[in-house]
C-alpha cells in the first residue's frame, strides 16, 4: 500500500507509513531534540508533523514514498 500525503495549513500528515518508519519517525527529520518538528502518531500506520520545513517535507515525502 503506497504512503499518502496530505498538506492541510501547517500540518502534514503520512498515512500508511511503513512500520519501520513509524519506528524511526522521529530519527527521519533528526528532530525532538528541541529544534524542528516533531511527529505526533495518529494511528497504527500514520503520522502527523507540524511546522515542516520544505525541505523537511520534501526529505519525509522521498523517504516515505520510496
């Protein structure tokens, strides 16, 4: 099943990300150290950031489509 991503105002959500990315969601945008976003799971196979930068978006997107 292929990741979809959704961008609604500051927030971008993943849904049917693989398990492993789920398991490394915060290691993806080395983040929850403080500075940048940081993910907060909405389900089993999903995940929503908030304040992506583009490139954030851009370096989640090639990794969760891929």
């Amino acid at each position: 099943m292929k990741t979809i991503l959704y961008h609604r105002y500051s927030d971008d959500q993943f849904d049917n990300a693989p398990s492993l990315c789920m398991n490394l969601a915060m290691v993806l945008t080395s983040s929850c150290s403080g500075t940048g976003p940081c993910p907060t799971p909405c389900g089993s196979a999903c995940l929503v950031y908030t304040g992506l930068t583009d490139v954030d978006y851009a370096k989640l997107s090639n990794i969760l489509t891929a």
